[in-house]
C-alpha cells in the first residue's frame, strides 16, 4: 500500500511538471495601425482639439489653421471676377444689339430680293443692302472675338478660387478614422507647415498579434480559426480570445526577439491574430498563442 501511495505521488509530481514546462505555440508582439496625421496648409493653428489618450471618432473636426490671408484672397478674387464680367456683359448686350440689326436687315434683303426678281428694285439696292448685312456679320464675329480673351480670364478666375477654396478646405483639420490619439506633436498657436505631424493617431479597439510559427505548425492553423492568447498578469497569465486572420505564404527568418539564439535561425510563417481589446492590450505588448 505504502509502494503504491509512493507511486501515485510521483506521477502526479511528473505530471505537474510537464505542466509548468509546457510552452507556447507562437510568440510575438502586438500591433496597431497608426497613422500620423500632418498639416495640409502653412499657418498658425488656431485650435487643436486633440490630447493624448483621447478617443476620437472619425471624420470630425479637431483643429484649423488660420484661414484670413485665404480669405482676403478669394473676396480680391470674387472683385475681380465683378469687374470682369461686367466687361463681358457690355460685349454681349452690343452683340445682342447687332444681332437684331442683322435680323431686321435680312429681312430688308428678302424683300428687295424680291422686288429685283420682279424687276421692281435695282441692282444697286441689292448690292447694298447684302454689304449691309455682311457688315453687321462682320461686327458680331469682331465682338465675339473681343469677349474670347475676358470669358477666359473669368475662367482663369473661376479656377484660382477654387484653389483658394481647396486651401481652406485643407486648413481645417479632420481626424480621418475613429481611433485613440497615441501623440500629440502641436499645440494651439504655433506655426505648422505642409506636411509637419500633428498628432498620430490608431485604432486599438481591436489589436494584431504578429506571431511566427514553424513549417510543422502550419498544419494545426487556418484562417478564421480561434486560438488562446495570454499575456503576463500580476499573478498568472491573462488570457484573450483570438481569431486568426492571416497567414504567411512566404517563410522567413525568425526575429532576433524571439527565443533562444538557435532557434532564431529558423525559418518560421507569420501568422496574424485578431484580438478584442479590453483596454489591458498595449502597442509592442508582448504575448503567447496557445493553439490548445
């Protein structure tokens, strides 16, 4: 009896053992998709509703840079265009003038085109009234040629608004997807310019975990399938439902982060595993998969 109690004993101890020896399936790390969001236009900031840690969602405005030398220059523009058009509505109403000549001396040349065939008109009245009428062709061409160059500089003007409009456009600051602000690179009433950072910016709602697996592995996972993941708590591992959502095709070298100096050498897949966050998971958190 005592030989048999002694027995049960050091299975269970080996059994314990094999337990806490036991290692993950994959290791790796979490990631997100940041994107740093920069200024569009030059010019001093006038508000930027961002902090670090915000939630933000997408596709409201969080910021403007300074929009009154763009503005002064679209209302010189909008005078301008005034000034112009008025040009052209002086040329058109002439032109509608000539056009009522022509009407009216077309008419005259039917009639005495018709008292020539009937012999009741003279050659000379024909000859006059066609020069007439060619005259009065010539005027309106020469006026639809002196209002050519003024309907392009309207357009000319047309397009530097929208410029200008664009620009303004650009001055104000939307936050492009719904996202927890990482950074904070600006502050209200500095001066930006094109392309300087502002914030940046990343949806951690739902965090990637890049593990790598061995070729021996592969057979074990499949897209859309769920796996274990755990990361390191204050007393045990906490655990997080995950779900696969990518595999490699390709092998590579296994990173220098990852285990022992022989086992980097490797050739190993990545695989990509979609995780809920609960607010626990950090960017660059490390972490295990566990397919069991």
């Amino acid at each position: 009896m005592k030989k048999i109690n002694i027995a049960i004993l050091t299975l269970i101890g080996l059994t314990s053992c094999n337990k806490n020896n036991e290692k993950a399936d994959g290791y790796g790390n979490f990631e997100a998709t940041e994107i740093t969001i920069s200024a569009e236009s030059n010019g001093k900031i006038e508000f930027l509703k961002v902090e670090e840690g915000d939630l933000l969602k997408s596709q409201i405005q969080v910021g403007l840079v300074d929009t009154l030398q763009l503005y002064l220059t679209k209302q010189q523009l909008i005078a301008s265009k005034g000034s112009i058009s008025s040009k052209s509505a002086n040329i058109l109403s002439q032109k509608s003038v000539l056009a009522e000549q022509l009407k009216t001396a077309q008419l005259e040349k039917n009639r005495i085109s018709s008292m020539y065939a009937e012999n009741a008109a003279t050659k000379r009245q024909v000859d006059e009234i066609d020069g007439k009428v060619k005259v009065i062709e010539a005027q309106i061409k020469s006026v639809g040629t002196q209002n050519a160059p003024i309907l392009s500089d309207l357009k000319s003007i047309d397009a530097q608004i929208d410029k200008i409009n664009d620009q303004i456009k650009k001055s104000t600051i939307i936050n492009p997807i719904t996202g927890t602000i990482l950074t904070k690179y600006a502050e209200p009433g500095e001066i930006t310019a094109f392309g300087k950072p502002l914030y940046k910016i990343a949806n951690i709602s739902e965090m990637t975990l890049r593990v790598f697996v061995s070729e021996t592995q592969l057979p074990q996972l499949k897209i859309g399938q769920e796996v274990t993941i755990k990361i390191d708590g204050v007393k045990e591992m906490k655990s997080y439902k995950g779900t696969i959502s990518s595999i490699a095709t390709q092998a590579e070298f296994t990173p220098k982060i990852i285990q022992t100096k022989e086992e980097r050498v490797n050739l190993v897949y990545a695989v990509k595993i979609k995780v809920i966050n609960d607010g626990g998971l950090k960017i660059g958190m490390p972490a295990e998969m566990w397919i069991k």
